[in-house]
C-alpha cells in the first residue's frame, strides 16, 4: 500500500495567505497541515508516500520535509503543472501508483478519532474494492454526498449536490486497490472542468466494489480549505492537547511509535528541534 497526498491546488480560498505559500504549509495550531495526513498514514503503517504539489511550492516541500528518512519512510515529489481536479494527482504520479494499493488524501483534510484509525488500519489491510469514509455533515452542499436507498445502501455519490440526498458527506480520505490508475484514466471532465474523486469512486460503486464506512460524530473530521475552517480545526487541536498532554500529528513521535527509527535516530532528530516545544516533547522517550 503507497499513500498519495494531494497538494497542488492554488488555494485561493486562503488568499493572501497562500498567494506564495501552499495551504498544507500554513500552520494547523503548531505544526504544518501537511504533518497531519502524513502522520495519518504513518499510523496506518504506510511508508511509502508521494506528495502531488505545483511548481510554486516544490521546493518548498522537499524543505520542509526531506525524503522522509528522518521519519523512517520514503518522501517523493511530483509537480502538477495543470491542476485539473483531484484525479489529476493519479495522472501525475502514475508510475508511483501503478500496480499498487493507494491510500490518497486530500491534504488539506484533518482527521482525529479512535475510530477513525481503526477504521482506517482495516481498509488498508483488506484486498479488492474501494474504501471511502463517510461522516454526517451540517452543510452537505460543500462536500460529495452518499446517496443511500431504503434499505441504507450507498446507490450513488453525488458531487456538491444542489439538493443533498443526505447529510453524509464523502471524506477527503480514500483507499483503493491495483485498478484505481485505470479508472482515474476513465474519468471524465465533469461540469466544473475537473476529474472528480467522486467520479473515481463512483466506478468502484458501480461495479459493486465500494463501500462506505461511517464515522460517528465521536470523531472528528474537518476540510480545513479556508481561513475560518483552518482556525476552527486549530482551536480543536490545540484543546486536545491541553486534555490528553499527547500531541496529534508528531511525526518524529509516530515514527518512533511505530518501529520506523530507532532511538539513536530520534535523538539526533531531537537535537536540532531540542529548544522548540515540538522537539521538548520528545525527552519523555530519550531519558
């Protein structure tokens, strides 16, 4: 299983802020947003990943975050040059993606939950199909919807519906088998000009190889694209902290976590980050 971060919209929504500078670079609370569908595939057990940015930021992003051997996986970059949609991404990394089971996250998608994790380790693990998560939304409008018949099976997914079957909105994480390169190829341009995930997802639906999973409200799921949204999941965040005394989206602790560095490793990590309060966070497990 590869994960596949999509990265290159020009976040307009988030303008100025983002008139230099990706959305998934700006900060959620005290880390990069980046960090936290990264750390979501780390803890999933994923190490090989790809990141699907623009030209603006390329650069900016092997920066931030090297090759990944700091956090024991592999970090590669592609650049989409004319960023058509979500898809797009599948189109741009097909030689990562080929062959393989895919992981893909829209990055600028915060997740948080037991359940969700659960969930998540358990799709990756099983074999043919899609998996796609679903989670019950006041504004349904903004988001792809389930559409469900009267026994609750999904039956269609509906891009930013004008009148929602629903209140269930598609997440903006998605896991696949070996076919997904060959239907992102199959999907059309849809109204709005782009190649749409729920396009992609609705391939699997109909041959029978889709399901959803629902998330319960006692997780927590947010697509944090604009200023209000980025605030909102910041403030969540940074409650969670205060609560748990536990970090969300460390990546440097997760690698550790799971077996991906060792503690020598994590002690050099630590000693350029020792005066921050991302790295202080990690004297509990060098003493």
């Amino acid at each position: 299983m590869r994960g596949l971060i999509a990265c290159a919209g020009k976040s307009t929504r988030l303008f100025p802020s983002t008139k230099v500078l990706s959305k998934q670079l700006l900060p959620l609370y005290d880390k990069p947003l980046i960090y936290y569908p990264i750390s979501m595939l780390m803890k999933a057990g994923i190490k090989e990943i790809a990141i699907i940015t623009n030209e603006d930021n390329f650069e900016l992003y092997q920066k931030q975050l090297g090759d990944g051997s700091d956090f024991g996986i592999s970090l590669q970059y592609f650049v989409d040059h004319k960023p058509m949609g979500t898809v797009g991404s599948f189109k741009v990394a097909q030689d990562f993606v080929r062959g393989q089971k895919v992981c893909f996250v829209l990055g600028d998608n915060f997740f948080y939950g037991e359940q969700f994790e659960k969930e998540l380790k358990k799709a990756v693990s099983c074999g043919a199909g899609a998996y796609v998560f679903g989670y019950p939304v006041k504004n349904p409008r903004a988001f792809g919807v389930a559409e469900f018949d009267k026994n609750g099976k999904v039956t269609n997914l509906i891009e930013k519906p004008k009148d929602p079957p629903s209140n269930m909105a598609v997440t903006g994480i998605y896991v696949y088998d070996e076919n997904c390169l060959d239907y992102a190829f199959k999907c059309p341009l849809s109204k709005r000009g782009e190649y749409e995930v729920t396009d992609l997802n609705n391939m699997y639906l109909k041959q029978g190889n889709l399901k959803l999973v629902k998330l319960s409200k006692k997780n927590y799921w947010l697509d944090a694209g604009n200023s209000e949204s980025l605030f909102v999941a910041s403030k969540y965040v940074r409650k969670m902290i205060k609560k748990t005394k536990h970090q969300i989206g460390h990546l440097d602790e997760i690698a550790y976590k799971c077996g991906y560095i060792s503690k020598q490793k994590l002690q050099q990590n630590y000693e350029t980050l020792k005066k921050t309060e991302y790295g202080k966070y990690l004297e509990k497990y060098l003493k």
